[in-house]
C-alpha cells in the first residue's frame, strides 16, 4: 500500500533575476475529489482519496488497481521550459504493508508527463529504481519503511535533456513485480 500526502506540487524558480519560485501544480487531496486530475488516455483512473493512516483528519491518495505509464495526470498542462531555470517535484510518500504482509513490490511512482497517453512519462521517483527514467542524480528511490518521507526531486537535467516544454504531474501504482493496488 502507498499514499501521498498532502502537498504533492510542481514548482519551479523563475528565469527573473530574483528567482523567485512559482508553483505550477498542487493538489492537498483535502477535497476529497481528484478534479483536478485524468486517467490515462481518457480511462477511469485508479486514484482514491482517503484519510490518512496515521492521522485521519488529513487526506491521501492512494490506487485501487494497478496500471503502467501512468494512471493520474494533472489535467492541465503547465509551460516549464525555457521560462524557467529549477524545476521541481515535491511531495510526501508512505509505503505500508496490505494486511500487515509487505508485497514482493510496493509499485509506488511519480514524475512528469508530455501527455496522458501513457506513452510520453518520465518517472523521476518510485519504489523500484531500475524502472526509474530519470538520470543518476534526479532517479529517486522512495522509501518503502512504513513511515511519511518527504521528497523535493528538481528534475531540471532531465527536462534540459530531453527538452520537456509542456508537462503534466503523473503518478501510479505500478503494475510490475507483483506490485497490489492500494
């Protein structure tokens, strides 16, 4: 099982000489809808909102199935590049065991997207680092120990690499290595 936590955001540090940040995208998950998010290639996802484990008056995201290339996307494309010069992912993560037994692969995964197809997605931090997109330095292997982490990932080289303009934040549940929903 994995959830995100409140705070998942794409930020960025503007091309200004005051380099000031600007946040692109942020979901609290505290409306308790995901409104601001599609599927993949217009499929239902898989994301649900539910309390938090370890404190039931905030809310998380967590996935009822599993799925690859993604399962949620934010829904509108932000503009990232060459406007601006840091880019960065930041959000919260906790891996815990379904019915107190750990699964071979916890399958948690976030990054960046040029689309929702499913085709076009670099995934920047999950819980199994060979299947990770991102160079050495930006990969993020997520901890999978039964406690909230948080991570602040700036994926600028991998946007400058491959000369990523429009991105969506994607997540999922990965469908590999035996990886179970939620």
């Amino acid at each position: 099982t994995q959830v995100l936590k409140a705070g998942l955001l794409l930020a960025v540090a503007a091309a200004a000489p005051a380099r000031a940040q600007v946040t692109l995208f942020a979901d609290r998950f505290e409306s308790g809808a995901l409104n601001r998010w599609i599927g993949k290639a217009g499929d239902v996802p898989h994301g649900a909102i539910v309390p938090d484990p370890f404190n039931p008056d905030n809310h998380v995201l967590t996935f009822t199935g599993v799925n690859f290339g993604g399962d949620l996307f934010s829904a509108v494309p932000v503009t990232v590049y060459p406007q601006y010069q840091q880019l960065t992912l930041s959000f919260d993560f906790l891996a815990l065991p379904v019915g107190g037994v750990p699964p071979s692969e916890y399958g948690g995964f976030a990054g960046v997207a040029t689309d929702n197809s499913g085709l076009d997605s670099y995934f920047i931090a999950g819980t199994y680092p060979p299947a990770l997109d991102a160079p050495p330095g930006v990969a993020t292997e997520l901890m999978a120990d039964g406690q909230w982490h948080h991570y602040q990932i700036d994926f600028t080289p991998l946007a400058v690499a491959d000369n990523l303009t429009n991105l969506q934040v994607v997540l999922e549940d990965w469908a590999g290595l035996g990886s179970i929903p939620g």
